[in-house]
C-alpha cells in the first residue's frame, strides 16, 4: 500500500471511479437523466424474458424505476432508437408478466405514458435465436481475418474517409457489454497537429507517430456504475469493441495498430488536461488507423501455441 501510494500509479483510477459513483448518483439517481440505469435495467428485464421456464413474476422490485425513469426521460423532440427499444421490452413484459400490487402500479403508469406519446411499441423484443440465420462467414474466413489483421504502424500519407472509420465503428458498437451500457467512447483526430501531441504521451508510438494518419482514443467512463465493483468494466467493454473495431477497419482497406497507455502518472496528467477529461474518464488504449504501407514491415509476432493458453475442468 505504501508502494503505490508513493508512486501514485493507482491514483487516476480511484478518483475515477469515485467521481463515477458521484457522476452517476447526480445523473441517475436524482432523475436527471437516467440513462444507464434505464439501459441496465431494460436489459435485465431481457434477460428475465428470455429465460426458458421463466417465473411468472419478475422484475416485480424495480419495474415502477424503469417506468418512472422512461417517464423521465423520453423527449419527443429527439429520434432515441434505445429508447424506443426499451418501450417495446417493457410492453412485451407487460404481455406476459402475472400481475402482483407493484407491477399493476406500474403498469397503469405505463399505458398513461403511452397514451401521451406518438410512438406504438414495435418488436424490439428477445427473438428465437434460429431467426438470425446461417451466419454469412465461413470459419475458414473468419480464421485468415484474424491473421491478417496485425499491428500495422507504416500507413500511405493520404486522408482515412471518415464514413470509413464510422462503418466500422457501427460493427464496434455491435459488440458485447455488461448490461449493455457501453460506457466507453472513441474520439478521433485526424489533424496532423493534434496526432502529434497526442501520440507524443504515448511511450509506444514514439517510433512512428509521424506516420500516423487517423489516431483513435479509446476512453472509458465510470460514470455508468452504481457500484466500485465494476470499475474493471470500462477496460473489457472498450477492449471487446476495439477489437471488433480492428476486424471491420481491415475489410474497409484500413490497417490499426493498438498503441499500449501504461498507468504513468505525468503522462496521465498530461493527456487529461489535453483531451479536458472529466474525472470519471480513464483513457482505455489508443489506436493508430489508416491505409497500410505495402512496403512497410510489420511483425511476424508468432503466438502462443493453444495448448499454452487453453485447459478444460482445470481447478
């Protein structure tokens, strides 16, 4: 404790995540935008409707929130398609739920809520698994993707399209997330100047930032959390997506390469006076982006053999 008290490094990510759990008091408890929370609980309310043999009653000790927070939050002047999606699960649990004190309360709230907005429940609802299809990609596919996405830092000297980087940016977002929260964001430069300022605290890129022609900042933000137990999420959310976000930039042409953000305390400092940070928000990793040099040498980068990393019933 000493140790790191001394060195700081753990510093930035306690005040993050005490100034999340504030972050999201403020925002959701007090009712003044209830986002996350209307999200995680809409998702459990998934879950429950999803379950094979599920209970007759569900969902009973937090539906009146989830009404309330709807209530709260919906705007008719904005086009919230997650919104929408939590009107339609929670009409569909209204469908099949038995019916308790509590859950007819709320339920009344509901239709009232209903009767005043101009939007009829659709059906985004869970849906039989068969319905998606035989998957469009072969495993043999999948697998050269796989190796043909690599750590690319020699790029062309020409402009990345931005709707590019969105495409791929929508295959990203598809991307698994605890309660589907997805507190993380990308901010993206593709002025030189700012790429150069930016990359110079990254002790990774040291050899190649002037190369860089589109560079991603993946932040996280604790701000969706109402408990420090999962202040890990930030880094496994962003991570699952970027990784889902370096396959779709290489079927648009585009190579990436992650660029490692160590816990040193200076050069955290520094990157959250430049990017003006609120205090929640830890940068996650960055990601150079662009059009692959053809001449340019990346690493052979031979991995681990399967049976290194791999085991079964093992305790």
């Amino acid at each position: 404790m000493l140790y790191f008290f001394l060195t700081g490094t753990f510093y930035r990510e306690q005040r993050a995540v005490l100034c999340g759990l504030a972050e999201y008091h403020e925002l959701e408890e007090q009712r003044e935008a209830p986002r996350h929370r209307i999200i995680r609980n809409v998702h459990r309310i998934e879950k429950g409707l999803s379950m094979r043999d599920r209970r007759p009653v569900f969902a009973e000790s937090y539906i009146g929130e989830v009404v309330g927070d709807l209530v709260m939050a919906w705007d008719p002047e904005t086009d919230d398609e997650q919104l929408r999606w939590a009107v339609d699960v929670v009409s569909e649990y209204f469908e099949v739920v038995d019916r308790t004190n509590p859950i007819s309360e709320a339920e009344s709230e509901f239709t009232g809520f209903l009767s005043e907005i101009e939007y009829s429940p659709g059906n985004r609802v869970p849906f039989p698994r068969r319905d998606l299809g035989e998957t469009p990609v072969s495993p043999e596919a999948m697998a050269e993707l796989a190796v043909r996405r690599t750590s690319t830092r020699w790029f062309e000297q020409r402009d990345v399209p931005r709707e590019k980087v969105d495409e791929a940016l929508e295959v990203a977002i598809q991307s698994p997330s605890a309660c589907n929260r997805q507190s993380y964001e990308y901010r993206l430069y593709d002025d030189p100047e700012l790429i150069d300022e930016i990359a110079s605290l990254a002790i990774g890129a040291s050899g190649y930032k002037d190369n860089i022609p589109c560079l991603a900042v993946i932040v996280g933000k604790q701000r969706a959390y109402f408990n420090d137990r999962d202040k890990h999420v930030i880094y496994i959310d962003a991570s699952l997506s970027a990784m889902a976000f370096q396959f779709a930039l290489e079927t648009q042409g585009l190579a990436s390469c992650c660029i490692n953000w160590p816990a040193i305390p200076r050069n955290e400092k520094r990157m959250e006076e430049l990017l003006d940070l609120d205090c929640d928000e830890s940068v996650v990793m960055l990601m150079a982006v662009g059009y692959p040099d053809p001449d340019g040498m990346i690493p052979q980068s031979e991995k681990k053999r399967i049976e290194l990393i791999r085991s079964y019933n093992n305790i």
